[in-house]
C-alpha cells in the first residue's frame, strides 16, 4: 500500500487506533500524526521532575520502581498495591487495586501516565497506564537517548503515540520518499535549515536535545511562513479592493470637532491624526488597527475620521461591544458636537449631521426610525452593538467602520458591516489592550498598525496596591477607609467583582472573564464574590451612609443607562458593577477602583479596568484584592500590574502567564491552533524574518506559482480547521 501525508491512519493504524486518535486528538491523516510533535523528551533520571507535579494535572512521567507492597484492605475484600516511583527529583506513589502488574518490580522503569491525585497529603496515581521499559527486551526506542513524551489522551497514551510514529518511520524508509518539502532550496539555505524530512524523522527520533533544536526551529519556520504567507494575501487582496476616496474639506465636521475639544490634541493623537486623514483621501480602502495605552484618546482619533468621512459625503459606523459603551459614545459625540449633531431637529444645525444609535434593546417603533435614517443617510454617524449587524440594516453611503475593541469582534463580523457598503469602505479597528509585536504581527498581520502611547496632559495618573487579605485581614478595613475618604473628598468610586450573583447561585459565571486559574489550578476555591452580595454587605457595613448602586448586564438597557447617568452626574458614590465597566466608561471624578478577588482576572483585563479612575485631574488609585498568598505565583502576577502602569509591559506579561492559543483565538473556537511550536514571545525575531520573506515571495511577478509546495500549505491553512483562530482572532 503506497502511503502519501493524505493517508488516513485507518489505513495505516488500523480503526481502533485510528478511530481514538481522530476523536481525542484531531488527527485523522499521516501528515496530521506527524506533525503532532512531542512535548518533552525524557532521559532516564533526568526528567519529569515529579516534585514540579500538582494535583488534577493529566501527565505522563519517567520514573524508576523504587518499592512494591501488596496487602489486603481493611475496610473491605481484596488487596490494594502501592508501587513507589522516583525520577531522583521527588517520588510518588501508584495505587492498584486488585490488580498487580508482575514486571513492576524493584529498580524497573516505566512510563506511568494518569491524572494526579492525592490522599492523606501524597500525591498518586490510581491505575495508571503504564508502559515498562527494559533494555534487555530490544526495545529500541528506549536504547535510544531521548524518549518523546507526546500530548495524549484518556485513552491514547504517549507511548502510542510513539509506537504509532515509529511504524511510519519504520514503512518510509525515513520520510525520503514519503515528506516533499514545500519551502524555496533559496530560504532554506539564506536560514540555515534543515530539509523537512530531516526535521520530522529529528523531532520524532532525536539522539541528543541538538537534534530537536534544529528540528524545532525548522518546523517553527514553517508555522510561521505559512501563517505570514496567508497574512500576506489577505492584505495584497485588500489592496486591490475598488473604494472611495474620502478627502478632507475645510470647514466642515471636522473643523468643528477640532473646535469644539475641550482640550489639545496630544502630538501622538495629531500624528496619527494625519495618517488616517491621508489613507482615508486614497481609493483603496484603509485596513488599520489602532491601539493604545487605556486613555490615550483614541475614541477622539476615531472621532475626527468619522468626521472627515461625513464631510466627504459618507456615512460612518462605530460598532461597540456593549450597550453601555454603545449609549456612552452616542452620548459624547453628541454632547461634543451640539447642534452639528442634530441636523433635522428644531435646534440643529443645518450643515451638520445625524447621530443615530442602534442597539438591539430599542423598541420596535425606535428601531424602525433609526433603521431609516441610516438607510436614507440623514445619519452620517451611526453607534451601535452587533444590532448593526443584522439584515434589515442598510447604509445609503457606507464609508468608514471603526470597530471599538476589536479582541470582542471576529473578522468575520468586521467582514459583515464593511459588506453593507456599496463599496468597500475604509476600516479601523480598535483596542486599548497593548499587543506585543509578534502577536500584532501574527494575529493581526492584515492590518497596518498605528500606536498611541502618550496620555493626554493634566491626567492625575493612578497607584495601584494589592490587598492580600489572607495575610493582611486588617488591609481590607483600611481599603474601605480609603473609599470612604475619596467620597467624602467629592470622589466616587468603583467596586468591581467576578460575577453578578442573585438566585444563580455559586455557578453563575463572570460576565467577562479571561482570568488565569489560580496556583495550581484548584477546583475547590470559593466561589467568586458577586455584585449583588458585595453590594449589600457594604450597604450595610464599611460604606454604610454612601450612595451606593449596581451595574450588570442583567439591568435592562433602560437601567444600565439611567445607572451610568447618575453616576456620571455625581448622584451615586459607589458603584459596585461586573466587569461592564471594563472599557469606554469615562466618568472623569472617579478615583477608586477596588477590584474584588483580582486574581480571577487576566492581566490586561486588570489594566483594562484600572483605566477607568484618575481620568480627570485627581490622582487615582486601584487596590486589587485577593486571598492569593503573597508569595505565590498568582500574588507575584498581581504584584507585577500593581507596579507598573505601561499597558505594553503588562501585555508582554499577559502573554507569557497565559497558554498561547488563548491568545490566538483557538481556546474560543475549541479547535487546535495550528500553533504547536512557535512562541509568540520566544521567537519574535524568527517571525518578524518570516513576514518579510512572505511578503518578498508575493511581491514577485509570479508570486506563489513556482512554489506549489507553499501554495499547498496556504492553501490548507485557509480551508483547515485551524485556520479557524485566524478568522476569529
């Protein structure tokens, strides 16, 4: 039978094996088995480190017998086994009931893979799977100097896996025949590379951990060209798209706008300024990201364009990710541009515009009106959530959509707003989550990018401290002074926690969380503290006397308005709120944030929220609570927010404390990422090389077309199921 990559392994491995792979592992061709790559190499003594172990991790480990002993139970019939292992790091024990492996006996050594477990303060394995190594056997893979540990399944373990591998090997005579390499002979040698087949047959069979380095590095080189190539064509394909030209006139909006700020434009705000104004004056539509340190100003960036568009003729749509920052940017741009903004009421301007807001809460009668307005174009600036999305929705002249917050959207909901214009209208996305440069240029490759660093002027900057009530009780108490002290200053204040609580129970879930588990992961922490608890505990004990309300996304529309109203308008103290708040919520004499079990928070999420005080002229403060232990991995996270305010630094840190595919979208699609090797962080220089050779290959006259190989590989990246995170990043 002649084996090719699109061999099923049903054919190869036979269905049962096949079958599990395929169900638990996503593997369903040869190419798919081997490009499922180890995760570690062991050595015998040398690794699995079985001290670094915790309980609910599901591993395999190397490890020697160090004792066996058989007795009866005492409780009830039959006998229990305890086997001890060791790696020379720690030990542990296997626990085997009514059932004893012969060959597991003093000095032998095995691969033993299982969910850890504990009793009586040890950690456990109870029946493990386990695979017993032994040199006089001719087990070769042994013999060898490495063992691979790959990622497996319940019921597909590693040395499966292994075994499943070397019968590939072992039929292609080592991969010669069976792996066509699809990159240039011309970058494989300007890199120093090796061929795929000696990549594949190294990180599968290494003798020494040289081996799996140059393995690694050439399959990281093909992750990343491939993803860089489809980045590449997404953009060259943008470039060819028919738009229209939006040029800048002289007193009109835009001047206005200008006018109209109660403050100046800082330099970082005017430079960027002008590179919109000059993109959005060309016919090719502007595909452009803009991110920003949290209050840098880019809703007025956003602002200006949106008014350069309108003076042009157009129309523009700010798609927001929630109703309230939705009714908030309808708000301000109203309040800012007056009776420009009002054209067709009593008091409007004649030369000015409509702003329209549409969300999916508006009564029947409300929404028919706003729909019309947008169709005829007497609204040239529209604000909505996904309602905008929806069919029914028309634009008479679409020709700006910014999108706010672009990580809540996926392309393909971008893709659907920009369809609603006769013709491809300009873009610009953004996010005041600072991106580190490989994942900007990774996941956001089809984009141009602009930067706001610089903070308006006259902003009173904001200290932030942790409060780790495990080991500071009183430290709480003096957090509910410092609210109290700002309140009684003319302050207000802000009361964040995970959920919203009520009749749900301890399952109700955050409305918003992308927070790191806990050390160690334990699944018998408490439940996260909830709005509506934490809210009556302070009415009725530290903040008793304030004027204290609530926001969640469970009020009505109506509710969270009104809230956010009273609140802006200084008629509530204290609002203890979910994590609704997160972005856009400018309320410019708050200066208290108070984050509630801040540990069940991401590290952006965190800055994200803290940007929400001191954005007026009076200094702030957060206080991030928690009953993480100081010491502990989680406190040292938290210390790291609390001592830095530079968005860019803590995005590095977010990166580093989260798994990679959360970041790239594939957590959210349940799917794999398509990412096994390359690291975001690690290989920044590796991936910034990789786009230029994308980009160089696809500048050429005949582009991908002397390569089929390449075309091969973009071709299945953009059909594949781990194209997906691509599309949802």
């Amino acid at each position: 039978m002649a084996v090719t990559m699109q061999t099923p392994l049903a054919r190869v491995l036979g269905p049962k094996t096949a079958t599990g792979m395929a169900d638990q592992l996503g593997l369903h061709t040869v190419r798919d088995l081997l490009r499922h790559y180890p995760r570690r190499y062991a050595r015998r003594g040398e690794m699995a480190r079985l001290d670094d172990l915790q309980k609910g991790d599901r591993v395999t480990i190397l490890a020697q017998v160090k004792s066996v002993n058989t007795r009866k139970m005492r409780q009830r019939h039959g006998t229990i086994t305890e086997v001890t292992v060791g790696d020379g790091a720690g030990s542990m024990k296997l626990v085997f009931f009514n059932s004893r492996h012969a060959r597991l006996v003093h000095g032998a050594w095995g691969l033993f893979a299982g969910t850890v477990g504990s009793y009586g303060g040890s950690l456990q394995f109870t029946h493990p799977d386990c695979h017993l190594l032994d040199d006089d056997t001719g087990d070769d893979e042994w013999a060898r100097a490495l063992v691979p540990i790959y990622p497996a399944s319940k019921d597909i373990s590693s040395w499966v896996i292994q075994k499943s591998v070397k019968l590939l090997l072992d039929a292609s005579g080592g991969l010669g025949e069976l792996v066509v390499d699809p990159l240039p002979d011309e970058i494989r040698a300007r890199h120093n590379l090796l061929s795929l087949p000696a990549a594949l047959l190294d990180i599968h069979r290494p003798i020494t951990f040289d081996d799996v380095e140059r393995a690694s590095h050439r399959l990281k080189w093909d992750e990343a060209l491939t993803l860089q190539l489809t980045l590449a064509a997404r953009r060259r394909a943008a470039a060819l798209e028919p738009g229209t030209a939006r040029p800048r006139r002289t007193g009109g909006l835009l001047d206005a706008v200008d006018a109209a700020l109660p403050f100046e434009l800082t330099d970082g705000q005017r430079a960027v300024g002008e590179e919109l104004a000059a993109e959005l004056d060309r016919e090719q539509p502007m595909h452009r990201l803009l991110q920003g340190e949290v209050g840098s100003g880019k809703t007025v960036v956003a602002l200006r364009a949106m008014a350069q568009v309108v003076d042009a003729g157009g129309q523009a749509a700010l798609l927001a990710p929630t109703e309230v920052l939705a009714a908030q940017h309808a708000r301000g741009i109203r309040e800012l541009l007056g009776p420009l903004g009002r054209a067709g009421e009593l008091d409007g301007a004649a030369d000015g515009t409509r702003v329209t807001l549409l969300t999916g809460s508006l009564k029947a009668a409300a929404r028919r009106e706003a729909r019309a307005e947008v169709a005829d174009g007497r609204a040239g600036i529209v604000v909505g959530t996904h309602a905008l999305l929806q069919e029914g929705v028309e634009f008479a002249d679409l020709g700006l959509v910014v999108v706010d917050e672009q990580h809540r959207f996926g392309v393909e909901q971008r893709d659907a707003l920009r369809a609603k214009g006769s013709r491809p209208p300009h873009v610009l996305v953004m996010t005041a989550t600072p991106i580190p440069r490989t994942v900007a240029m990774t996941v956001y490759g089809d984009l141009e990018i602009s930067t706001l660093r610089q903070l308006p002027s006259g902003r009173g900057g904001v200290s932030s401290s942790v409060v780790p009530v495990a080991e500071k009780p009183l430290w709480l108490d003096r957090a509910w002074e410092r609210v109290r002290e700002e309140v009684a200053a003319g302050r207000q204040a802000y009361i964040v926690c995970p959920r919203i609580g009520d009749v749900t129970g301890p399952d109700d879930e955050p409305e918003d969380a992308d927070g790191a588990p806990p050390d160690g992961g334990s699944d018998d922490r408490r439940p996260p503290l909830a709005v509506l608890d934490v809210a009556e505990m302070l009415t009725a004990g530290p903040l008793r006397g304030l004027r204290l309300d609530v926001l969640h996304g469970r009020l009505s529309p109506e509710d969270k308005e009104s809230r956010m109203r009273a609140f802006a308008a200084r008629e509530i103290d204290v609002l203890v709120a979910t994590t609704v708040v997160e972005v856009g919520v400018d309320v410019p004499n708050a200066t208290v944030m108070v984050v509630m079990d801040a540990d069940r928070f991401g590290v952006s999420q965190l800055h994200q929220l803290r940007g929400r005080v001191a954005r007026g002229r009076h200094a702030g403060l957060c206080l991030l609570v928690t009953d993480a232990r100081v010491a502990s991995s989680t406190g040292q996270r938290l210390a790291s927010v609390a001592a830095t305010s530079d968005g860019f630094e803590l995005a590095r840190l977010d990166l580093e404390t989260r798994r990679e595919g959360d970041v790239l979208g594939a957590a959210q699609s349940g799917r794999r990422s398509g990412i096994r090797l390359l690291s975001l962080l690690e290989d920044e220089e590796l991936i910034a090389t990789a786009r230029a050779e994308a980009t160089a290959l696809l500048a050429t006259e005949r582009g991908l077309a002397d390569h089929p190989g390449l075309a091969a590989e973009v071709a299945a990246l953009a059909t594949d199921e781990r194209a997906e995170w691509l599309e949802k990043a």
